[in-house]
C-alpha cells in the first residue's frame, strides 16, 4: 500500500488548492479558498492536501474543534475532493494515510457530510464505502429534495393550476445584481416575523460571495406594481442548481408568487441542460423528524427524495 504525504493547508497553497479545484472530479465552487474563508473567524481550519510526491492529488475541506474533525461546518456538503484519474483502490490508499494523520495529530473522531450523489455525475461514493469498512458509522440521514431535469416534470395539477392564474396578475421575475432588495424587504423580515431567525448568510457577506463568483450565485426576484414580494437566491454548479434561500412577503403568499418563481425557474434550467434542481433539506426538530408541510409543498413542485448521508468516525 502507498503511503502518501499529508499536509494542513496553509495560505501559501491558495493558488495550488484553487487550481486543483478546478480540476477536480467531484468539486464544486463551494471548496474554492474564497468561499471558504468568507466566514474563517468562526472556524479554526483544518483542511488538508494529499501529495504523491510533489503532485497534489485530493484535498479535504476541513475545520476542528477541539480534538474533533469536521468534514467543514461552514459548507453544505464536504468530504474528499479528489483528482479524476484516481481509481477506488487509490482513494483507498489517500483515506488510509489521512486517517493516519488524524491519530498522530490526536483527532478523537472524525465527521463527514457527504456530496449528494446528484452532484456528481461521474460518481462519488468511494469515500463513504471505505469510511464504512474501516469503522465509521452512519451518523444521521436527512431528506434532501431534487428535480431530475433529464426527466419529464411532475409539477402537481394543483399548482400549475395556480401558476396559469398568476401567470394572468402581470408579475415579473427579474434577475437581479444586488441583493439588498431581496435581504432587507422580503427575507430578513420574513425569517424574524415566521422563525424569529436570521439567514445564515448576512447581507454583507453574501453580497461579497456573489461579487467573487457572479457565474454561480445568481438572485431571482418578483415584483408586483414594482414592488418586491418573493426571491430566489441560487447557487449553480456546472450540472446542478440549488435554492439556497427563499422568501416572499405577505403579498407575494397571497399571489402564491413563491411557486410562480420556483415553476419559472424550473423550467429555465431545464431548458438551459441543468441536470438537477436541489431544494434542499427539509429537516425539523421535532417527533418525525422533518417539515411536513415543506416536504409537501416540495414534492407538489416536483421533487424527489433523495438523501444526504453524515458519518462518524472514532479513533478511541
């Protein structure tokens, strides 16, 4: 077995990290250094390189807190990154050696959150069958929800009944450049009056994300007598397009515009060859487990259930 060199990331790797990014077989702009260190206050990075020899060969987005590793908090999904020539036996060979690098550096367990398998159309579960062989366990399971855009929509007779309704009330949907509109007039006060919550993304720190990549996070809203009353801000990956927050006023529920948007851009990627829209999780603290009404109000527009996987791993 190959024993390859392992290596925390420092800043003098920003561009050889980035490069390889780019290349990489299952990574999206989430692993690029300028979005992972948008929030770097709140986590103590522990991310690191694989080298076989002088050639990096796989990467892993990371933080640790304490003597716990975290496949990286600050990301929707993680795990290892790595380049496309690499076959299973290799990805074998590179997660034996960080492993062994957790031990000498004194991790105590390990968490990962895996890359929902839509995301990666050349497949990506090496990892997660190796982690289980070698002890790790499957830690929790959340319904992660998706459109298959290959696929004949299955949109409800309810709501598309809707949408030729709404599409009557002259909304317009917009894409926009700035998202302040959306954050300070629709989002922000929706998730204080609904969940006394805040986006996880301030505005100043979102509007930095899209500025640094324009290409992936595009912001979708709808207007009604030139008044906004429902948004969409969407992270886009090569083959796959995610809501990553949505929101309307108490106007735009009454005009249903949310579903007006989500079936609008639906259709869009569709149209473009985007091979997934992800909704994402519909998770809940209480008895079930999930949102009920929101897996519903999912499924009604198309989606799936697919899952998104969190492992553990002890070293003790």
């Amino acid at each position: 077995m190959k024993n390859y060199s392992v290596k925390p990331y420092q800043e003098s790797d920003y561009s050889n990290w980035n490069a390889f990014i780019g290349q990489a077989k299952n990574a999206t702009f989430l692993f690029h250094r300028d979005f992972m260190e948008y929030h770097k206050d709140r986590f103590e990075d522990f991310s690191l390189m694989v080298f076989d020899d002088q050639k990096l060969i796989a990467v892993l987005p990371a933080n640790r807190v304490g003597d716990i590793v975290c496949s990286h908090q600050g990301l929707t999904y993680g795990g290892l990154v790595y380049s496309p020539k690499l076959n299973g036996e290799k990805v074998e060979e590179i997660l034996d050696s960080i492993l062994s690098f957790f031990k000498e550096n004194e991790v105590q367990s390990f968490f990962f959150k895996s890359i929902p398998l839509f995301y990666t159309s050349k497949g990506n579960a090496e990892m997660e069958f190796f982690m289980l062989k070698k002890g790790a366990f499957l830690d929790k399971k959340e319904m992660n929800l998706g459109i298959n855009l290959a696929m004949p929509l299955t949109i409800s007779k309810s709501k598309l009944k809707h949408f030729r309704k709404i599409e009557e009330l002259d909304l317009e949907m917009v894409e926009e450049q700035q998202l302040e509109s959306f954050w300070e007039l629709v989002l922000e006060p929706r998730l204080l009056e609904k969940y006394n919550a805040t986006p996880v993304h301030k505005l100043a720190e979102i509007t930095l994300l899209k500025e640094k990549f324009p290409d992936n996070i595009k912001q979708f809203s709808v207007y009604f007598e030139d008044v906004i009353i429902a948004g969409i801000t969407v992270f886009e990956t090569e083959t796959v397009v995610k809501s990553q927050y949505g929101a309307t006023s108490k106007k735009g529920e009454e005009l249903r515009a949310l579903d007006f948007l989500f079936i609008n851009l639906i259709e869009k990627y569709k149209s473009e060859g985007k091979l997934f829209f992800d909704m994402g999780i519909v998770n809940e603290d209480n008895e079930k487990g999930y949102h009920a009404g929101l897996l519903k109000q999912k499924e009604e527009l198309g989606c799936s259930v697919y899952s998104q996987d969190f492992y553990k791993m002890n070293f003790i």
